[in-house]
C-alpha cells in the first residue's frame, strides 16, 4: 500500500480552486517501487481573466474620449464662472445705482431745508411744507396704500354677492348686552334736506334700525333687511330707520354729491329724508364690526 497525491479542480461559485487529494492504492509490498509520473500544476479551465492586448486603434480612440470630456468639464466651469461673475456685476451695478439716487435726494432734502430756514414763512407752514415733499414718508404712504389696496379685489363684494345672493350676513339671534356693547361711533354729514347733522342728532328720543353703507353695491343687501322692519313696525312712531352712506374716496365723494345725491333724494320719500344721512371721509370701520360694503 502507497500514497499518492493528485491534482484535482474544485469549482465554487463560478471559480476554479486547485487542491491535491491524498488516496491511499493497494499494491505489492515488494521493495521496488515503480516509477511515478511528474506531478503537473493544475491550469484553469476557463482563463476568463486573460486580458487582451490593446491595440493602437483603441488607445487612440480611449485618448480621444478622455480629451474631449476633459474639455467638457471645462467649458462647464468657465459658463458656471462666468454666470456668477455677471450676476455679481448686475448686483453691484444696482446697489451702486440706488446708492447714488439715495445721496441726491438726502442732498436735495438738505438744500431744500437749507431754504427753508431764510425765507419768510412760518414754522407751521414750514412744518407741513416739509412733511409734504418729503421722500421717506411719500415712500411709506404709498406703500401703505398699495397694500391697503390690494388685500382684497375690486370686484370681491360683486362676485361674493352673485355666489351667496343678496344676503350676505345675519344678525345674531339675541341682542348685546349694554354693557359690553361698543359706544355708537358720532359720524357727522348732511342729510337729503342739505342740513348738516351727526349720527347722535338722528338717534335721538327712538329705537332705530341703523344701516351703512359704503359702496352702491351695499344698497340692495341693506334694502334686504330695512323692507320686512318696516313693514312690522310702520304703524310704532316710536320706531324708524336710520341710512348712512358712507363715502371715503374724496374725488368719488365730489361725484356723488352732484351726480348720485339728487337721484337718492327723488327716490327717498320725504318723510324719511331727514333720517338718511351722507358722511363725505375716512371712517374706522371697526367701529361699526364691518370691513365690508356694509
């Protein structure tokens, strides 16, 4: 009996693995031993890692691509760089631009104020003269008015009123209690008679329905609710109905006192003239709960 070492090939998850197995083989016990083969390296089956050589065809081709993505690459930094170095001088332009503007016009101030001093006017006028020309406060109150302006559309009571109908707003079911209620706000104006008067005047000695109106829009939502209180309380002299029209737009109020007053006035019944009443100016609505038309 001898043993005798053979090459062999195990494949393992797709690779070859050379190992040497030791068998044990039955022969005679003389003491002559026959010869062996050489044992050989074991070579793989399936030379998958053997890499070809390139040719100078492929070299040149690999070349080229490399340089043309190289100079890709570049020409996307320099645009990157040159778009920063633009808006950075667009940037700069500006604010040196409004820099300037901002320089004249404090110098303006100044000379203006300097002329000022040695003229002959008074300190009040002077006072007004300067908050009148002044740039910052102009700025302010423009933009004051714009966003004032803009928080709600032109035509919002229009379309509010076409998707809800005449209607917009109920009165709560039970009535304010004295102590909580806000104090009556004492507009003064004139009357349909031309008198001038104020809200205390008209609600004196009488339980009365008041109604604002701030937009000719509000006319037909106010008509809405005046119509079925008078016809519950016409026969109580103890009780009447109040219309304010409130008109804060000073060029449309010049307009509505001799174009929208005379055609309010033949509408109105003469019995209750003296119970509407036109205020021409700014009011604070708040006072009266309503940011609307009426």
């Amino acid at each position: 009996m001898s043993f005798r070492s053979i090459p062999m090939t195990v494949r393992h998850r797709g690779q070859f693995f050379p190992v040497i197995r030791h068998l044990i083989i039955a022969g005679s016990h003389s003491s002559s031993a026959s010869p062996q083969p050489p044992l050989r390296a074991p070579q793989p089956l399936h030379p998958r890692s053997t890499r070809l050589p390139e040719t100078p065809s492929q070299k040149l081709a690999i070349a080229k691509l490399t340089a043309r993505l190289d100079e890709k690459l570049n020409q996307d930094v320099a645009s990157q760089l040159d778009e920063k170095n633009a808006s950075q001088g667009f940037v700069a332009r500006l604010e040196k631009r409004l820099e300037d503007e901002h320089k004249q016009l404090l110098q303006q101030e100044a000379q203006r104020k300097e002329l000022l001093k040695d003229s002959r006017i008074s300190p009040a006028m002077q006072q007004r003269m300067e908050n009148f020309l002044d740039t910052r406060n102009n700025m302010r109150d423009r933009e004051a008015l714009l966003e004032e302006a803009f928080q709600e559309g032109y035509w919002e009571n229009t379309k509010e009123m076409v998707r809800l109908g005449e209607k917009l707003w109920d009165a709560a079911k039970t009535a304010i209690p004295v102590v909580d209620a806000n104090p009556f706000p004492n507009w003064d104006g004139i009357d349909l008679n031309n008198k001038l008067t104020n809200v205390s005047t008209i609600l004196e000695g009488k339980v009365a329905l008041v109604s604002f109106m701030m937009t000719a829009l509000a006319e037909k939502h106010v008509k809405s609710y005046i119509e079925p209180f008078k016809q519950e309380f016409r026969q109580d002299s103890r009780v009447k109905t109040v219309m304010i029209n409130v008109e804060e737009n000073a060029l449309r109020g010049t307009a509505v006192k001799w174009l929208v007053v005379p055609f309010i006035r033949w509408r109105t019944p003469k019995t209750e003239q003296c119970n509407y009443m036109l205020h021409f100016g700014p009011v604070d609505r708040k006072s009266v709960a309503s940011t609307r038309a009426s």
